[in-house]
C-alpha cells in the first residue's frame, strides 16, 4: 500500500491505479484501525500516509454522489 501511494501520489506519475486499489489491491479491507503502523519495523506511519489518502482516493472517485451526478449530466464513464 506504501508503495502503490508513492506512485499514486507523485506528481509526474501519469498512470490511473485507482480502479486497481478499489478491486484488486483490496484497499476496502483495511479497517484503518493503525495494527500495521503498529508493528511497522521501520516506523512508516502507513495508515496515515498511504492508506488514508488511497481510501480518500477512491471514495471521491466511486461514491462522491456530486460527482456521480456530474458524471450523469456530462456523460463521462467511470473506469471500473
């Protein structure tokens, strides 16, 4: 996840991952309860700086219901 947030988040970064996070990557999974940045042996706060932002990530692209209703009104396609 530390690393898919790296890429996600660079800014010269082109490529679209956060269909990849929702599905396959089961970002869903993590209940953000910090048991990873717990036991983190280098001491990466893991659930605030990746997990966090790839959950914000996905929630304003799949379930903003504003942005759902300008995607309605302008016909853009979601990727899934």
């Amino acid at each position: 996840m530390v690393r898919l947030a790296n890429f996600e988040m660079h800014p010269m970064d082109q490529e679209d991952r956060v269909p990849e996070i929702k599905g396959e990557f089961g970002i869903a999974y993590c209940n953000i309860t910090k048991c990873c940045t717990d036991v983190c042996p280098a001491g990466i706060n893991i659930t605030d700086n990746a997990i966090i932002p790839l959950k914000e990530r996905v929630v304003d692209r799949y379930y903003d219901p504003l942005k759902r209703i300008w995607r309605v009104l302008t016909g853009d396609k979601v990727r899934y």
